[in-house]
C-alpha cells in the first residue's frame, strides 16, 4: 500500500517510515475496506516473541509494525538497514487527533484499568474539545468475551486504540479481527495513562537522545527487569541475527517482562 520496505528486526518486519509517511499510512489503511491493524513494537515486544510464539506469528499478519522505540533504530544500524524515525505512539497520537478533527475519524479507547479509559477521553476533550471519542472501556475482560466486540461495533469507530500491553493487546486483536467494525485498530499500550495526565511524558530532551526507556525506568521503577535485563539481550539477539543470518532464540536468553 505504502512505498516503504520494511526492515527485519528478529524475524519482525518493521516499516521504515518517518511521521509523515506513518501518518500517510495509517490514513491509507483507514480508507482501505474491512479492519486493518497497526502495531508499535519496541525492544521489550521483541524479546516476548521468543516467550510466545503465537504473538511473534500475530505480528507477523500485521497491516503495519511501527518502531515505538530507539532501540528499533540502533538495531536497524547493526543490522546494516535504516529505520529514520522512532514513532512512539504517544507522539502519534497528537498528529492522529489533528487529523481525526480534518477528517471526521471517531476514536474508541480499549484497556486499562476500569474508568482510566474514560479519564484519558475527559483529558483529550480538553485539548481537542472537537475530537469524536465515542466510546471507552476498560481492558479487564476476557479475550473470549463477545459483548466488548458488541460494544465497539454498537459505536462504529474508525479508529479503536487499544491499551492492554503485549502480547495481550496483540492477540485479542488478532482473535477478533474479522469480527470488528471497525476502519483500524492501533495497540498503544500505556499511553492512556499519559493522555490522562497520570504518568509524566518523557520530556523532548531524553527523547531526542534515545533515553526514553532510562526516564521510565526512574518513573516506574518495578519495571527494571524490562529495561536493565530486557535491553541487553534484545542486543545479543539483534547481534545473532547479524552474525549468524537468522532469528536467535537460545532460551538461555529468554527475559521475563
């Protein structure tokens, strides 16, 4: 659809696009027919697929991956390949809000814990007083469950933002694809703690220079296992992957999220 060729980072193709062009992208596939999905990936994703191989094979049906992450960047360089930008979802969202006001777009937010939905809705009225978010619900349901399926096609959204971390997001998506109403589905992990003003944006400065994980890890500090263990064997297995040719997968280096 997009002249963009991905690049393979551990057996996942991730699009090398900039803002403008992921931003092209996502308008292309909310006005293709049926229900596309779009994927933002980062080191810690990576190192899921070696746990479940059912989200690696998810991923790999995806309409679009996206690197929401500097890590896909370096990785991409050591893989002698080129990926321009990182495009963490909750820089896309502003631009994808601009764009929901031009175009029209209706939002449902999905996950998180119940009401946080709801609260990041009340916050992006406040920013953008004229953006259609027409539904919310939380994430604590059952992947089988038939009535959330019911709930968002009642609403019709165009685009559904679903926030319930990998691989989680990820294979509910991948199980009830065929059965949404829906334009596009854009997993986005925590960002709606964000967009409710309840978790501090990493300031432009940490994530100019590729520090954005470091600023998290301070924030949330239970996360230390993602960063201080997860980062340095997604580089082995980036290393592997451009020794040997080919996806590592020793599950010596398995690292639990």
């Amino acid at each position: 659809m997009m002249d963009v060729y991905p690049v393979n980072v551990l057996g996942v193709p991730v699009a090398a696009h900039t803002m403008t062009s992921l931003l092209a992208h996502l308008e292309a596939l909310i006005a293709a027919p049926g229900c596309a999905v779009a994927y933002a990936v980062n080191a810690s994703a990576l190192n899921l697929t070696y746990r479940h191989p059912d989200y690696l094979q998810a991923l790999c049906r995806a309409d679009l991956i996206y690197a929401d992450g500097a890590s896909l960047r370096l990785a991409a360089w050591v893989l002698s390949q080129r990926i321009p930008e990182k495009l963490t979802t909750t820089d896309v969202w502003p631009h994808a809000c601009a764009l929901a006001l031009r175009r029209g777009w209706r939002f449902f937010l999905l996950g998180g814990e119940i009401g946080l939905a709801e609260r990041a809705k009340v916050r992006a009225l406040q920013q953008y007083p004229n953006l259609q978010i027409i539904g919310t619900h939380h994430g604590y349901f059952a992947l089988g469950d038939a009535e959330i399926v019911a709930t968002i096609n009642a609403a019709h959204p165009d685009i559904l933002w679903v926030g319930m971390g990998d691989p989680r997001q990820v294979l509910w998506t991948e199980m009830v694809q065929e059965r949404l109403d829906v334009s596009l589905v854009v997993t986005c992990g925590g960002m709606f703690k964000i967009v409710a003003g309840e978790l501090q944006r990493v300031p432009l400065y940490w994530r100019q220079r590729g520090f954005e994980w470091l600023y998290r890890f301070i924030q949330e500090p239970a996360t230390w296992r993602r960063y201080l263990l997860g980062l340095p064997a997604f580089g082995v297995r980036v290393l592997a992957q451009r020794l040997c040719g080919h996806r590592a997968g020793h599950r010596n280096m398995i690292v639990h999220r």
